[in-house]
C-alpha cells in the first residue's frame, strides 16, 4: 500500500514549522508596512519627482532628464555651481583621514595599560553624544573673530589683526568646519577601535614580544589585521559622511562664503527656491555616488586584506602569481 506524504493545508499550518511561519509573517507584517510606506514609496516617488519641473504647489511639467544635465553642467556662477559643492567634499574626507589615523593612535594608547582610561574614554566620547545643531552653535562662536578661539591665540602671542576671520575667509572656513566633524566623531571612532583592540588575543602579543617585536611591529603586524574590519568600517562611514556633510556648514555659516556643500545647496533648491524636482535630482545623484564610492571602497578592501586559508591577500597572490610566471620565463630561457 503506498504511503502517501501530501498533507493538507491545515495540517501544515498546525505544524511546528507552519506556526513558526505564520508566526514570524504576522511580526513582519507591521514593520515591512512602515518600511514600505515611509522608505521605499517615498524614495520611488522622490525619483519620480526628479523628472519634472514642480514646486510642492503648482503646476507639474515633466521635463525628462534636463534636471540631472543641470546638476552635472558646469557654470561660472558659484550659488548656481551645483556638482562643483561636491569638491567641499576633500576637506571632510581630508577631515575624515585625520580622524581615524588620531582615534586609532588614541585607542592604542588607551589599550596600553594607562592609568584612568575610564575617564579619558569618557572624555574622549562626550562630544559624540552632543546633537549636531548645539555642535554647531558651540563652534560658531568659538571661531567668531576676537571671541574663545582667537582669545586663545592670544594669548599664545599672536595679533588679532594678523589672524583671519575664520568662518569667513574662504581661504580657511572650510577646513575650520571638517575640523568641528573630526572633534564630534573622534570618541565614536575611539570606542570602536578599543573595542575591536581589546578582543585581540593576548597570546598573540606575547608571542610577538618573543620574537622580539617593538611597539610599533606589534600595532601593524598584529594589531592591524586583527581590527582590519572595524577600520574599513568606519572608512565607510567617515566617507559616506564627508559626502553628505550637512550640519557644519548649515548651522555655523548657513552655507555662505563658499562652504555651501552639495547637501546644503540641496536642502536650498528644495526648500527656499523650491525646485522639488531638481532637489530630487541631486538626492539620487547622491545616492548613487555613495553606492559608487562604497563598492569601490569594498573592492580596495578585497584587493588589499582579503585574505585566503593561507594567510595571503588577494594582492599578495596576484604578485606572486606574476613572480612565479616570470621564473618559469627565465627557467625556459636558460634552458
């Protein structure tokens, strides 16, 4: 008599592995709506609006791809310089550099056996949790001409009429403003590093000590690839910010002289001069470059620490691939 396996409907919802289906779609249900309904139906309608020309209120003229051609047109006009707001981009990812090379020398001291890490971590951290905006108004009047910064500078000998105006010399305001970003997410950075340092087997250090490493061999040879990932992470997100800079130049110098960043002048076409659909535009420029510069920034990462079941990188195989191909060269000339 054959056996039959097929099961009914019911059956397979009174199952174990029925109810945990039903279960786990019935927890699902909720979230995926607020994903799709603040998330994704507002992104989609955004790339909607970036082919037309529209206000919030008035008239809808659908104008094809002349919106995106105005973002990637060059023009002699500064306010009207769109893709040109991205070069203010360099100085937070010069920002962005500096940060993380400070936060990984700060974790590694922090690591080393120092006396009252407890507050210096806590010190080093405190301005991670202060909001953007007080960040902001904080630093506006600390690099005000002949207020706290320049009374500093003061005092150290310097001249007040030798000193710039700092928020308002195009020579120096933008680098002033990535200096305030690497002052916030400096302690975010040192927290991870730590982190990552402090589960580094300490076996691995004293075998290091053994075979006589200093300080130094010890952080880039063991410590290094040890937190290789957290590096690239924060890589990510220093670079992703450093393109989408918004609150440094928004709140300290509402984007003028020159410190305008492609998200303030965004935020400006959209909300002052209310070109929804050029604003739509640049927001999915934008989001494109960042998906650019992370799968570029994973493909670096692979080439360079990817590493196989042998220990070697994918750039270390590819050397000796080429090394090898060379000796087999020479071997069948000398033959």
């Amino acid at each position: 008599m054959e056996h039959n396996n097929k099961r009914t409907l019911g059956q397979r919802f009174r199952s174990i592995r029925g109810q945990q289906t039903i279960v786990t779609v019935l927890f699902m249900i909720a979230p995926v709506t607020l994903l799709i309904l603040f998330t994704y139906l507002p992104f989609a309608k955004m790339i909607q609006f970036s082919f037309y020309k529209m206000k919030y209120i008035g008239r809808v003229k659908w104008i094809g791809l002349q919106n995106y051609l105005a973002v990637f047109t060059p023009t002699d006009i500064p306010e009207d310089d769109i893709l040109g707001s991205l070069k203010l981009s360099l100085f937070y990812l010069g920002g962005a550099v500096v940060q993380i090379a400070l936060a990984l020398l700060l974790a590694a001291i922090l690591t080393s056996g120092l006396k009252h890490t407890a507050f210096f971590k806590g010190a080093l951290f405190f301005p991670y949790l202060v909001g953007g905006i007080a960040v902001g108004f904080i630093f506006k009047f600390f690099f005000t001409h002949g207020f706290v910064f320049d009374t500093l500078l003061t005092a150290l000998g310097f001249k007040l009429s030798n000193l710039p105006y700092w928020l308002s010399d195009e020579r120096v305001n933008n680098i002033m403003l990535s200096a305030t970003s690497v002052w916030r997410y400096l302690g975010q950075n040192i927290i991870l590093f730590i982190g990552a340092m402090m589960s580094v087997d300490e076996d691995v250090y004293e075998a290091g000590a053994i075979d006589g490493a200093n300080a130094w061999q010890k952080f880039w040879h063991i410590t290094m690839p040890s937190i290789k990932t957290i590096v690239v992470l924060n890589l990510i997100l220093s670079i992703s910010g450093s393109i989408s800079a918004f609150e440094p130049p928004y709140v300290i110098t509402n984007g003028s002289f020159g410190t305008a960043t492609y998200f303030v002048k965004m935020d400006h076409i959209a909300h002052v001069n209310q070109q929804v659909g050029l604003a739509s535009a640049m927001a999915v420029v934008l989001m494109v470059i960042i998906i650019l510069v992370t799968l570029l920034q994973k493909a670096v990462t692979h080439f360079l620490l990817d590493e196989d079941v042998n220990g070697h990188t994918y750039r270390e195989r590819r050397i000796a691939k080429k090394r090898a191909a060379q000796d087999t060269r020479k071997g069948g000339r000398l033959s």
